[in-house]
C-alpha cells in the first residue's frame, strides 16, 4: 500500500510518484496492446461463468472503488464545508487527522531531501546522522500514514452513504491519481478479457502478437535505416550549403569590389559628364541662334506659302463645284434611263414569263413525242433484227440445201460410177471363161 500514501492524492513531488507512474506505464501499455488487438481477436464470451473469475473481477472492482475515495480524502479534507451535514464527525475528524498526518509526511520527506543537498555541498558527517534518523521517522511515519489510511477508508466502508457521497460529490483528485486510477481501470479490463479468453484463443492472440511484434521490428529496422539516409542526406545538404554559403561569401566581396569600382567610374562619368555638358551647352546657344534665324525666314515663307494656297483653294473650290453640277446632271440622267431601261426590262420580263410557260409546254410534248418515238424505234430495231436473223436463217438454209443437194449428186455420181465398174469387171470375167 505504498502507492496509496499522500503523493497518491495530494500531487507531491517525492519519489513515490515517479516511482508510481513507472509501475503504471508497463501496465497502461499492455493494455493499450490488449485493447488494439481486441479489435482483431475479440474473445467468443462475453460472460464469465466460473466463481473463481467472478471473485476476481470483484476484487478489483472493490480495490478500485477503495482507491478512488482514498485519493479524494485530501480534497474532502480542504473542503469539509460543503459537507458538513451529510457526514459525521467522527468521519470528518479521520478525514482531517489523516490530512495531517500526510502533510507532516511531505513536510518530513521535503526536509530530508534539503539536508541530502546540504550533505552533499558541505559532506559534514554530523548531518549524515541527523539525515539517517529523520529517514527513520519518515520511514515510521509512512507506516502510520499507512494505518491512518486502512482505518480512515474502513471508517467510509462502514457507512456506505457517505462513501458514496466522498466519490461522487467531492471534486479535486490529482493528476497522478487520476493516472493510477485509469491504469487499474485499464488492468480490470485487462484481466477481465484475460478471464473471458479460452486457451485457444490465448494461443491465436499469442501467435498474432508475435506477427505484430515481427511487423514492429521490420518498421524499426526500416525507420533506421530510413534515418540513416536521411542523417547522410542531411550531412550532405549541410555540406552543400556550406560550400554554397563559401560561393556566397565570395560572391558578397567581389560585389563589394565592383560597388567600389562603380563607385569611382560613376565619380569619373559624372565630371566628364559636366564638362560635356559645359561644352553642349555652348555649342546648343550657337545653334538656338542659328534655330531662330531659320524660323523667321521658314515663318515668311509660311505666310508667302499660305497666300498661294489660298487662291489655288479657290480656283478647286470652284472647279468642284462645277464638277459636282455636272454629276447631278448625269445622276438625274442616270435616274431618266434607268427608270426608261426598267420599264422596259418588265415588259420584257412578263414576255419571257409567257415564253416560258410556252416552253413548259412544248417540253412536256416533246417528252412525250420523244417517248413515242423510243417506243417506236425500238420496235423497228427489234423488227430489223428478226428480219436480219430470218434472213440469216434462209441463208443457212440454201447453204444447207445447196449442201445436200452436192452431196447427193456426188452420191449419184459416184453410185453410177460403181455400176459402171462393177459391169465393165464382169464382161471382162466372161471374155476370160
């Protein structure tokens, strides 16, 4: 119960509260490990079944009931006020005892680490006996903070209401108790989804941790050699940045060179300048004279120049007019026979109409003349070719005739012969005989 002395509620600065949130770390850990891997391997119970989880859940709720209104025993005691008809005051009276008690213990632990500061500027050996004997009244001293503590939460379990009242009304915890509280919450959980996990599946969270775990390992070594790279990246755009930064150095002195060399060119330009423009400004009276003499003669010339102008610009003036009397005429000329020509170009118009719709007609005719006289002709083509293929086909047949009838009169001819011969061979067989 060491944990629960004064630090846990009062935010001291001893060495309890360190070590306090080195023992809550490990745990707050594990169970943010429990709680992402939840996600993944949620357990198949959501209900314990066996006593002996049951008792232990129940444990840790009852512990973690007792913390919370251990830690808020300081704050009640700063403020009893707002409280002082709903407890009594033998509850009251341990409140502010252990209050005391826990000031003394801060007050004693502060004074020991003062005279540890001393000791170690002055190292008097007298002190270090003085040091050893107010550890052992802060270590006694604990003891007592720890029994006033077990008595005064004892006093609040036996009357229930007003340990209800101290966790719900009282406000004031602080931060490290706030932090142990959230690490027992977070262990109750943890112990819970412990006691709800079969074997099984401690052996599937078992081999997806170690999945984890290798991932986590592969990212780190890659994070390192990712910061290796970047460490060399680094040094090498540092090491660029100085050599530009030597460029940039030399650059500024040699701009500071050329600005002085400007400086005295521009000094050197500025006197040749002004004695240019003493020279100019000599020269440019001599022609402002000169200027001036052309201007009065150019002025008379001008005048003399106007005056011819102005009697040719009357002699135009009147040549225009003249020739614009002229182009009225021819307009109104113009408009006479254009009127005349269009008068004409209508009655001519309404002719070609009427021949036109002559011509329609006519048209339609000759279309149909010129289909009579397809129809007709073709008739006629096909008239000529029977013809002509008749009289190919009697000319076929007198061959034909002609043919046979040479064929059989050499038949004739021949047979004749043949009887001939054949009587002429039997006379000569006789004769013989």
């Amino acid at each position: 119960m060491e944990v629960l002395v004064a630090p846990l509620y009062q935010g001291s600065e001893i060495s309890t509260s360190n070590r306090l949130r080195l023992a809550i770390g490990p745990a707050s850990k594990k169970a943010l490990l429990s709680c992402m891997t939840t996600n993944q391997m949620d357990p198949a119970r959501t209900k314990l079944t066996t006593t002996e989880a049951k008792r232990i859940v129940f444990v840790l709720d009852e512990t973690i009931r007792k913390v919370e209104m251990v830690t808020l025993l300081s704050a009640a005691a700063y403020s009893p006020e707002s409280l002082e008809g709903l407890w009594e005051d033998d509850l009251i009276k341990a409140v502010r005892d252990h209050e005391d008690f826990c000031n003394t213990l801060l007050e004693l632990d502060n004074l020991v680490k003062e005279e540890e500061v001393q000791l170690a500027e002055s190292g008097d050996h007298g002190q270090q006996l003085l040091i050893e004997e107010h550890k052992h009244s802060l270590t006694l001293l604990k003891e007592e903070v720890k029994g006033s503590a077990r008595n005064t939460l004892r006093i609040f379990l036996l009357n229930l209401p007003a340990g209800e009242i101290l966790r719900t009304q009282v406000v004031g915890r602080s931060e490290e108790a706030s932090v142990f509280l959230q690490g027992l919450t977070e262990f109750r959980g943890f112990v819970f989804e412990k006691l709800l996990t079969s074997p099984m599946e401690e052996k599937e969270r078992a081999e997806f941790l170690d999945e984890i775990n290798l991932r986590e390992k592969k990212n780190n070594q890659l994070i390192q050699d990712l910061e290796a790279e970047l460490s060399a990246t680094l040094k090498a755009r540092d090491s660029e940045m100085e050599k530009e930064n030597l460029v940039i150095q030399e650059l500024k002195s040699h701009l500071h060179q050329v600005l002085k060399f400007s400086e005295n060119h521009l000094l050197r330009t500025k006197q040749e300048a002004e004695k240019q423009q003493k020279a100019e400004l000599q020269a440019s009276q001599g022609r402002i004279a000169k200027i001036q003499q052309d201007i009065l003669r150019l002025r008379t010339q001008y005048h003399n120049i106007v005056e011819e102008n102005r009697d040719s610009e009357q002699a135009l003036r009147k040549k225009k007019y003249k020739l614009e009397t002229e182009i009225e005429n021819w307009i109104q000329k113009y408009d006479t026979e254009m009127g005349e020509k269009q008068t004409e170009y209508e009655e001519l118009d309404e002719i070609y109409t009427e021949e036109k719709a002559q011509l329609a007609e006519l048209k339609e005719k000759h279309a149909v003349l010129v289909q009579e006289f397809v129809q007709i002709r073709d008739e006629r083509l096909i008239n000529s070719k029977k013809q002509l293929e008749a009289e190919k086909e009697m000319a076929l047949m007198m061959r034909a005739a002609t043919l046979i009838q040479a064929f059989w009169r050499g038949y004739l001819v021949r047979s004749l012969l043949k009887s001939k011969r054949k009587k002429k061979k039997k006379g000569r067989g006789r004769k013989k005989k």
